[in-house]
C-alpha cells in the first residue's frame, strides 16, 4: 500500500509507467462537470471510475483485487479505508472473479483519504473503504484501475 499526498505523485513513478499515468490522470483531469461512471484511458490496461455515495458507519467486508491496482482518491468529504495485509484476513466470504474483486471478513486498522490524500492498493492489500470519519457524508471519489 501507498499512502501519501497527490503533490508527491512523482516519487512514485518509476514503480510502473501506468501507475505514472494514474497519478497523473488525478492531477491533471477535472473531474467536476463528470457524470458517475466508468471512464476508459488505456482500455483495460488504465480506467477509472466516478462513485457519489455517502460514507458509513462500518465497512465490515474488505475486499481485494488480483488483476488490477487500485488508486483511491477523494473529489469531495473524507473517509477511513480499512488496511491490511490480505494475509491477515480470517476468511473469504465472496468471490466475483470476472468482476475482480474478492470479500474477506478480518481486522482493517482505518487510514483517512481526502484532502489531498490518496492510497494505492495492491493485490497483498485487503480494504474496506467508504468508512465514515465522524458522521455519514456525502463522497465523491475517484477510483483508477490500473492492470498489473
């Protein structure tokens, strides 16, 4: 996992050039006048989502990808993601492989995102996200998809 502001985007670069061009993507596109959806960059291989949802209380099934790379980044309120080492999960609950996402029931300790705040998260990375800070609030957020 990366945790760490959008203006050091460029520390992370040389990891892989779609991961580059995701970062980018985030510093470089207005998002504002977007309609939720997905949106296609590089087909399969880099494509982001636009999600508008209100945070909740309790996110009590991390998921994970094996497939893709997640870049989660808030346009509008805050949130705790649930982290942690997909290891450490207690049991799978769901699988959806053609939808690349797999549920898990375990312990998560939260990260905030928002406010400049990102986080990437990788395959090993099991997470829960959309947590209320204090109270549900309205979200907007940005989720780029990037193939491994």
């Amino acid at each position: 996992m990366i945790y760490d502001k959008l203006d050091n985007f460029e520390t992370y670069a040389p990891i892989s050039e779609r991961l580059a061009k995701g970062l980018q993507l985030l510093r470089t596109t207005d998002f504002s006048a977007m309609e939720d959806g997905k949106y296609e960059v590089d087909g399969k291989s880099l494509f982001f989502m636009l999600q508008s949802y209100d945070s909740k209380p309790v996110n009590d099934r991390p998921e994970a990808h094996r497939k893709y790379i997640d870049i989660q980044y808030l346009l509008k309120g805050e949130e705790y993601i649930g982290v942690a080492p997909l290891s450490e999960m207690t049991e799978e609950v769901s699988a959806n492989p053609d939808g690349d996402i797999w549920f898990y029931h375990g312990p998560v300790t939260n990260v905030k995102i928002g406010n400049g705040k990102f986080a990437v998260l990788f395959p090993q990375d099991a997470h829960a996200p959309g947590i209320a800070v204090e109270t549900p609030e309205p979200i907007r957020k940005v989720v780029v998809k990037v193939l491994l």
